[in-house]
C-alpha cells in the first residue's frame, strides 16, 4: 500500500478569483489591482489546475510506484518561503 499526500496552493477558480478581489479591495482600496495582492508570491497567483493536476497524475501512475510516505507540495513556492 502507498500512502500520497498532496498540499496544494491555491489554484485559479471563480472562488480564489473572488478571494483574490476582495482582498485586493481591503488592501488597495481597488479590486482590480488583485495583481498586485500576490506580488510577493514567488509564482506571482493562482496556479492553473493543470499546474497541480499533472503532478498529482503522474504521483499516482505506475510511474511513481515506488513514491511511498511522501508529500507533494505544489503551492508554486509559497511554503518555502515562510
């Protein structure tokens, strides 16, 4: 048996979007500028679904049969940088 955890930054949807504006109203007055609320996020935003999907696939493939007791962090650099 394997055993696969996956931490996840956040990642493009209409609900990070949303986050992402409200934020970026508190902080700048201006939910356009939500740009700007990430700009010290090493990846700058939310990831594509893609972006963390992909990595997920292939953790579970034959591929990565020998991965066993492992987390998979794809949060674009975030965790590294605390």
């Amino acid at each position: 048996m394997r055993v696969l955890a996956v931490v996840s930054g956040p990642v493009r949807t209409d609900r990070i979007a949303a986050l992402l504006r409200s934020r970026a109203e508190a902080e700048f007055g201006d939910p356009g500028r939500r740009r700007e609320s990430t700009s010290k996020w090493p990846m700058v935003g939310a990831a594509r679904a893609e972006a963390c999907a992909d990595p997920m696939v292939f953790a579970a493939s034959a591929r990565a049969s020998y991965i066993s007791g492992a987390v998979l962090t794809i949060d674009g650099g975030i965790g590294a940088r605390a």
